[in-house]
C-alpha cells in the first residue's frame, strides 16, 4: 500500500468541487439537477476570442512557453492593470499561471514557513485556508459580520496581527457574500498596514469586474504599500473562461522570480492557445463587462425577492460577484417528510440537493454558517425553476 502524506490529513477536496461531482452522479442516476453550487458564469466565452485562440492553434502556436507566460502575454496584463487600476508593473513582476488559483498558492509557498500566519477573513473563499496549510502556514480566521457589510474592520485586522504574522488576503469583491471593499474601507485597512512592513497583502481581484458598487484595490488606494502586494486576477469570470485556466499574478520583482521558478518545476506554463485567447479578451473590446453586469443585476434581484419568499430563508441583494449567501436559520431545528432533524447549513444543502434536486454550497464551508450559497449566473427560467423546487423544500420541512 502507497503511504500518503501527513499534510493532507487536514485537506479536502474543494466544497465546489466536491458538489459539482455529487451532482454529475446523481444526473447520471437519472435525476434532474439544477446546479447552483458552481463558480461558473452563464456567459460564453466571446466570439473574437475564440477566433484569436482558433488562430494561434493554426499558426502552430502550441507548443511550450515561458513557464510564467508569453511576453505578449504580460504586454496585455500590464496593460490591463494599467486600464483597469492605474497600476504600473514591469514584465518582470507579472507571472501568468494555470488560474488565478495557482497564483495564490504559489505565493504563499513561496513565503511561508511552518508556524507563520495568514489573516483570513469570513466569510472565505474556502481553498484559502488549506492552500495556507498545505505551504506550512497558519490560516488565522477573523469574523466579519453581517452587521458591518461582511467586511473586515481596521480594529478586527489590527487586533489580528501578532509576531507571525506574513499575510493578509483580501478578497474584492468577496466570494462568497459579495462584499465590495469601497476606497474608504481599504484606506482604512491601509492605515492599519503601514504601521507592520513586514505584512504582505495578496489582492485577489478575480471578481473585480463584477462590483455592482464601486470597488478598488490597496495598491491603487494606497500607493505606499504596493512594493508588498501581491495583485491576483485572471480571466475566468470577466470574459466567461472558467475552463480555459488562465490567472495572473503581479507583485514584487524578487517574489515574482520564485515563483517563476516553482512554475517551471511544477505546471510549467500555461496552456499556449489559453494565452494567446487572454490577449485577446485583455486587449479587445471591453463593453461587454458593461452589458453582462447590468443582466446579472436584474437577475440578482429577481431571484433575491424569490428567495425572501421562502419560508426559514433571507438574504440581502450584494454588492458584488454573482453569488448570494442565504440565511437558513430559519431551518435549523425542523425536520424533514423522513424525520431526520435539520442541525446545521450542511443538513440544508443536503435536503435541497436530495428532495429539490437544487445543488447549493453550505455556508459552513465558507465560514458563514448558518447559510447557503447560490450562484445567481443561470437564465431566469432556471432561477425560477430553482426557486420554486426550494420554496417547496421548505414547505414540507415540520
């Protein structure tokens, strides 16, 4: 027998990930599933960035690459940081990597040292805190509740802070409340961080063009603190590539080497037809981050007033991604057509997934317990679809 490693005891696979597999085998059982648990955006990726990847395929554009991605490549991230953020960075403080994933973690095992700590606040995107332990740090979790806009407060960082302290990731907007820190929250946070220089701030921005209020970066707020920020983004969800693996990193031109080398000895470098498809939804027309906003408006608030009709169920419209996270306090205590008692968010899930055929993600795994998150991304008719399967699921609960 293959002996695995001690590290992984604490791992597991990710909540998504996991729900995604569930529902794949309860389709293939004959079920009919309605998947609200993913990441994935209802968008296509557009046409010219198709016919750039389809072009670059038949210039014989596949082969490999520099591990940390093409120049041209970097040319259009730089470019973008610039548009988007006014922020300038060289060549050689950007790496491109197999999703903005990657990137994360790269930094954090290129940094950390057993015993060192990072700030986490919740609710988290979950992969967080195991990609902390799995580069041998300490994921330190502060609460951000739902009274302060699910965002972290300047006297929560600063009472988090202690000797070992290496980290802060900041999430913006938040997956998975939808949180958006405005310039005055993160000038705020800034004046806490000026005062510990040997904190390092990792910005995940994926989400950042889906701020349905106006949102920013740290770099950009506070110019001071950009030699020790790491700005994350990618691809993904702007321009509807979740399955093409691009993400980006840019940061530090010493930090950026290392994890150009950890690249080269572990992904080696993102898929050439992925990049040549990232220049160009970079570089190409941008209204369409216009257009798909205003439709994930409409169908944010349409299925939020569905949702509020729900017995034992709440929520509030975010400010940001195209998720929700839903109360379902209201559930925990009763029982289902079975008898089997509802304890906690994760029950929830499970009773949707099983009597709805609706696939949620408990808040449990996201540090925002009890709840559920949605992902508001999906025609209306399935929105509507869903919310009827789940109103039903709360009228049977006694």
């Amino acid at each position: 027998m293959i002996a695995l490693s001690p590290r992984l005891r604490e791992i597991a696979a990710s909540p998504a990930a996991r729900l995604r597999q569930r529902a794949r085998e309860l389709r293939e059982a004959g079920r009919d599933i309605i998947e609200l648990s993913s990441g994935n955006v209802d968008f296509p990726t557009p046409d010219h960035v198709i016919a750039a990847a389809h072009a670059a395929a038949l210039r014989g554009e596949t082969r490999y690459t520099d591990a940390d991605g093409t120049p041209a490549l970097k040319a259009a991230i730089s470019t973008a940081l610039r548009r988007d953020h006014g922020l300038d960075y060289d060549h050689d403080e950007i790496v491109a990597t197999s999703g903005s994933t990657v990137a994360i973690f790269l930094t954090f095992f290129a940094t950390l040292s057993p015993g060192d700590e990072v700030i986490v606040p919740s609710p988290y995107w979950a992969p967080y805190l195991d990609q902390v332990r799995l580069a041998g740090g300490t994921p330190v979790i502060v609460p951000c509740p739902q009274n302060n806009g699910y965002r972290l407060r300047p006297a929560d960082l600063a009472a988090a802070i202690s000797e070992r302290t290496r980290w802060l990731i900041i999430n913006n907007p938040v997956n998975p409340s939808g949180a958006v820190y405005s310039r005055d929250d993160l000038a705020a946070l800034a004046d806490v961080l000026l005062h510990y220089p040997n904190i390092g701030i990792i910005a995940d921005g994926l989400y950042e063009h889906f701020a349905f209020e106006a949102a920013a970066t740290l770099a950009q707020v506070q110019p001071r603190l950009k030699p020790r920020i790491v700005t994350v983004s990618g691809v993904a969800k702007t321009y509807g590539m979740m399955g093409w693996r691009l993400g980006y990193a840019a940061g530090p031109k010493a930090l950026m080497s290392e994890i150009r080398k950890l690249l080269s000895q572990t992904t080696s470098c993102p898929s050439s037809i992925s990049q040549a498809a990232a220049i160009a939804a970079l570089t190409g027309p941008q209204d369409l981050r216009r257009e798909r906003l205003a439709i994930l408006v409409q169908r944010r608030d349409r299925f939020v007033a569905r949702l509020n009709r729900c017995g034992g169920l709440s929520c509030t419209a975010p400010e940001g991604t195209f998720f929700l996270v839903v109360s379902c306090s209201g559930l925990i205590g009763k029982h289902t057509p079975a008898g089997q008692q509802i304890v906690t968010d994760r029950d929830v899930a499970a009773y949707l997934l099983d009597a709805a055929g609706v696939s949620v993600v408990a808040g449990e795994d996201y540090g925002a317990s009890p709840s559920f998150r949605v992902n508001f991304s999906n025609p209306d008719d399935l929105l509507d679809g869903a919310a009827d399967l789940i109103e039903q699921a709360c009228e049977a609960l006694q």
